[in-house]
C-alpha cells in the first residue's frame, strides 16, 4: 500500500488536515472525481480553493492523475495502489464506466517504446440512451 503521507513529507510537505480529507475522499470513490465532486464529498470541511491547491499538489507529486473524458473539466483519481483503469463515459446520461482493456503492452511490443504514461477513455451512448 502507497503511503502518501510518507511521499509528502519526502518531498518537505507537511500532511495537512485539507490534504487528508481530499485524499480520503479519492480513495473512497470508486470512479475519478471532478473538483465539485470532491468538495460535495467533504462538505463545509474545506473551500475550493483548498481543494484546488491540494489537488494541484498531488499532481506535482504523481499522487494522482487526470482523467480526460471531454466533458469541459478534468476528474481525477488516485495512482497506484494496482489501480489502473480506462473508462467509457455516456455523452447523453454521464454514466461512468470502467473498461478491463489496456493496449499499454501490445503498443510497447509493435514500437518497441518503453511506455511512461497513457491515457485511454472513451465516449459514446449508453445502451439505455441508445433506447
């Protein structure tokens, strides 16, 4: 298990009461999270501009990634802990969905590129939408 506290404190962070909470609120989520998202989840505990700092935080210290999905704002999720994950967004409804597909391999093997990092979503109609 990553100790984000200890990678913090490595790079002369102190681990903050704001940074906490963020940190909790991704680790419970089971899908990436949007500024707003983040603040519903750790309401009149911190403001946004907290949120957006410690989000930018994590950011410089590769604790968490942002996941583009084309919906005019980033959602972010935490790194590591053996979660690696791409996802397929519902245009109509926003229904979120992890997909277990990653070409992270196959693309290494036919350039011969050691990968650093990658990004792979998807967006479309739902099933339900589709109607």
């Amino acid at each position: 298990m990553i100790n984000y506290k200890t990678i913090m404190k490595e790079a002369g962070l102190k681990f903050t009461r704001p940074r906490s909470l963020v940190l909790t609120a991704l680790q419970k989520a089971n899908e990436p999270l949007s500024i707003k998202e983040i603040y519903k989840r750790v309401p009149n505990r911190i403001d946004l501009a907290s949120i957006y700092r410690t989000i930018h935080c994590f950011l410089e210290l590769g604790i968490v990634r942002e996941v583009p999905l084309g919906e005019g704002y980033q959602r972010y999720e935490l790194v590591g802990e053996g979660k690696h994950y791409h996802y397929v967004l519902c245009v109509e409804c926003g229904k979120l969905e992890d997909i277990d597909i990653c070409l992270l391999e196959q693309v290494e093997k036919m350039t011969n590129y050691k990968i650093l990092s990658h990004s792979m979503e998807f967006q479309g109609i739902c099933h339900r939408c589709t109607g």
